[in-house]
C-alpha cells in the first residue's frame, strides 16, 4: 500500500501503462490511506464505491489500449467543483447537502482523460481564507509538524484539504481554485507544487463562484511534472464560460527538462518587505542562485504598485463576492430556514447558512457597491489594480520571461493561532497581485525553516506562458529536491 501511494503520478501512470498494477490497487490502496488519515481532515466526503467503480471502468478500457492520459489515476476533487450526483458544498453551511445535476467543465475533463474520483476535499468556506479553518467541516490539519513538536498546524487556504492530502499521499493530485492565493500558498505550507494558470485557461463552468475576474482552478500535485500533466487535462476552451480563452492546449510536461539558459528572471525589489523573516531572504537568494546556475540571467525590477495590490483585493474580492452570493437564499439551494415572510426566509437562512468570514466579506462588498461609495472604493480599486496590470507588461517589455518571489511570507501556522482578519489577509501578499494581472504563477517547494517546515517559492509568467513556469519549476526542484513529512497519523 505504501508503495503504491508514494509512487509520483507520472510514475503511477507509467506503471498502469506497463500493467505493472491496476488501477483497482491503485485507488484501494488510496482509499485504504484516506481511511487511515481521518485525523487530517482533508476529505469532507469520500466516494469509495464510485472510486472503485471508475477504476474498474478505466482498466477495462487500458486493457483494451483505450486508456486517456490520466488512466486509472486516482485524484481529489475540492468541494468548490461541482460533481454530478456527488454532494457539493463549498464547505458552507447553506449548501446544505447539495448535489449537482451537472459535473463542472474541468472534472469533466479529468473524467474524460481517465482519472479516477476519489472524494472531495475540505476548503475555506467559499473559498474564504488562508487556513482552512472557515470551513464548515472544521479545520485541515497539515501532514507536516515541527520538529520535535506535535502541535497542529494549518495547510494554509482555502485549497488546504487539496494540499494535505497531496502531501499527506492521500491522492496522486488534486483539483484546486485560486482567487488570491488558493493554490500557491497552501502548495507552499505543505511541501508541494501548485500552479494558478493563466485567467481563462480552464473554464469556471461549474465551480462556486468566489469573485469571478480572479477564479481560476489549477492542479496541487506532489512534483512539476505531476502537475504539468494535471494541466493540460483541466485547461482548454469552453462555449459554456465566456472568459475562457481559445487556445490550443500545449503539451506542458514537454516543457519539462527544456533548457533555461539566456531567460531573463526578474526579481522585484517592493518584494522585499520590512521585518521578513531571514530564512524567506535565504530561501529567495537560493533560488536565485539555483536559476543563475542554471544559465538564467538575474535582473533586478519594479513593480511600483505591489503595496496597494492586497487593499484593492479586499475591494474587489468582496464586492464580486457579495453579488455572487446574493443566489444563496434558502428558495433555490440547501439550507433553508423559515421565516413569517420571504424577506425574514432570507435573512434566516444567510443569517445562519454563512459564517463569519463569509458574512465580513458580503459586508464589505456591499459596502464598497453602495451608491455612494462606488466611485470612492470600487471604481477606484479596479483602476489601481490596472496600474498592477500595467507593471507587470512593462517588466515584461523589458525582455523577463519570468519573475522570482517567496510564495508566502511565513511557513505553516499553529490550527487556532486566531490571526486578526487583516493577519490572516497578509499570507497573500506575495499571490494576490498575480491574481489581479491574470498572470500565471507557480509555488514550488524550495527549502525549509528553521523548524524543517516546507518553504515556498513562486514563479509569476506571462499570460499562457505556463510552459516557462514548469520549466522553471523544475530547475528549483531538483536543485531543493523533494519534500515528504514523517508520517504520525
Ligand atoms: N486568502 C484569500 C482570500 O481569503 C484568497 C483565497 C482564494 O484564493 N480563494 O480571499
């Protein structure tokens, strides 16, 4: 069983391939290490029997010759994706026990290739957060812990039951959502990889919508190549969602090994922050040094707007987020709680469906939308994160394929560390601003703290240049190596 879950995915695929195993053993001997990790938290719902019944399917078919690129590869699916038949929640209270009658575009596609459902995974409620602790099910607990001690921690968020169970070998990969830093930031408190492509290169269609203009879903995936392969199964173009984009799907695992000689890595100076810890710097100039070795040439850059990037966040995160919520009120979906009127059966039902963070957020979107305050917030928030926009292109102009940065500023925290709303925002200082340009971005584990916890970096690109990233990736990769926690659970 151990064998079989600590094999990397492009391992596994090659070894169904070779029929050295099936993928039956496969998912069984996953679904024997969720069964056996109940303690971390990461599934919320687990789909043994539909598991079982896909990988029979899948075996046939690779019996036949028929297998798709992700044949019989046994993955999780965040509970932001909506899954036909398979309850979808969101992890909030007032999605009750929804099940879908549709499958979302991206599923479909990892449905389509050949990958295996294993059950879906914990997130913020909504997609609100950077621990997972907003999740209706309870906290994520990080597979990872420092040394010497047994206190929990946090997977980081809202993609944190996506990341424990990666690191944790729960799952050979998994689906994930970034809107500020979802993917990116909990890949980087647990040791793994997570990429947030390119605005448009996969298809919203059929995932909770968080703020529409900066969703966008991805792969956590245990290496580069891993999640490489994960991409070009989740992107692609679809009539369904207008801002997808129509563009060929590369092969993104050939860009892997390619040679990354001559490109120009930009380092942005308004990165460095006051008080940032030693070993972020430490880690960030072994990057560096990694890529330069490896024929990259080093600039330095400016991206002058980088400090009003995760003030305009909170503006235009809630604001699209209080419109999109707006359809969760008790006539429609999942809980509904009566009242003496249609009014009172609203306020009811989103009064005790959402939590806290949820219920900040609505707030203040509908604060910053009010008439009144439009202009002063809102309006103002989407022209500053133009001028993000504009900082990015003309770095860009100047000839850098790509710019280097910590992922986070901190590795994994302590489960209930109770961080202020504003603290808890500012895990996502290094993430929002590629949220806010569209752009590409990938963390990478490239060390460890002082505690042996997993640190991040991150590699921003140019729009749907994910290829440059994984190339990229994988020169931090092997030069850091891999990154696995001791097993406790
Ligand atoms: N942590 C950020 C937030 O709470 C980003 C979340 C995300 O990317 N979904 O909004």
């Amino acid at each position: 069983m151990t064998l079989l879950t600590s094999l990397t995915l492009a391992e596994a695929r090659d070894g169904l391939a070779n029929k050295s195993f099936t993928s039956l053993e496969l998912t069984d001997a996953h679904l024997g290490a969720i069964e056996a990790a109940r303690t971390l938290n990461a599934f919320v719902l687990e789909t043994p029997d539909q598991a079982r019944a896909m990988a029979r399917a899948v075996d046939a078919k690779i019996a036949r010759g028929e297998g798709g690129p992700l044949a019989g590869i046994p993955l999780g699916i965040k509970d932001l994706f909506a899954t036909r038949d398979v309850r979808t929640t969101a992890c909030s209270k007032i999605l009750g026990n929804f099940v879908p009658p549709y499958e979302s575009t991206v599923t479909s596609q990892l449905w389509r290739d050949g990958a295996v459902m294993l059950g879906k995974l914990n997130n913020d409620e909504f997609a609100m957060g950077s621990s997972n602790e907003t999740s209706c099910f309870g906290p994520v607990v990080n597979p990872w812990r420092r040394e010497g001690a047994n206190t929990e921690l946090v997977p980081g968020g809202s993609s944190g039951g996506s990341a424990s169970a990666v690191a944790a070998m729960l799952c050979m990969g998994a689906t994930a959502t970034d809107t500020g830093g979802s993917i990116r930031q909990p890949a980087a408190l647990t040791g793994t990889v997570g990429i947030k492509p390119t605005y448009g290169r996969c298809s919203r269609w059929g995932i909770v919508a968080f703020a529409s203009s900066l969703d966008q879903a991805g792969p956590i995936a245990r290496t580069v190549r891993d999640s490489a392969i994960l991409m070009r199964s989740m992107a692609g173009h679809d009539p369904k969602d207008t801002t997808s984009v129509d563009r060929a799907v590369p092969d993104y695992e050939a860009a892997i090994g390619k040679s990354v000689k001559g490109m120009k890595i930009g380092v942005p100076r308004e990165y460095r922050l006051d008080g940032m810890p030693a070993e972020i710097e430490k880690l960030w100039a072994e990057g560096a040094a990694w890529l330069k070795a490896a024929g990259a040439e080093l600039v330095d850059v400016s991206l002058p707007h980088t400090k009003y990037a995760l003030p305009a966040y909170y503006i235009i995160a809630p604001a699209e987020a209080s419109s999109n919520l707006a359809r969760y009120d008790g006539v429609r979906y999942g809980l509904r709680v009566p009242g003496r009127s249609i009014g009172e059966l609203y306020e009811n039902t989103r009064a005790e469906g959402f939590g806290a963070e949820v219920r900040r957020r609505v707030m203040i979107g509908t604060y910053v939308l009010s008439a009144g305050y439009y202009d002063a917030y809102y309006l103002r928030a989407q022209k500053v994160r133009t001028l993000i926009k504009k900082d990015f292109e003309d770095c860009f102009a100047k000839g850098v394929h790509a710019i280097l940065t910590p992922a986070t500023p901190s590795a994994a925290f302590a489960v209930g560390a109770n961080l202020d709303p504003v603290e808890m925002y500012l895990n996502d200082i290094f993430t929002v601003t590629v949220n806010m340009a569209g752009l590409p971005g990938i963390a990478v584990p490239a060390g460890r703290d002082a505690q042996q916890l997993p640190l991040g970096l991150q590699l921003i690109g140019r729009p749907f240049d994910e290829e440059t990233l994984f190339s990229l990736g994988e020169v931090i990769e092997q030069a850091a190596g891999r990154f696995t926690p001791a097993r406790w659970w």
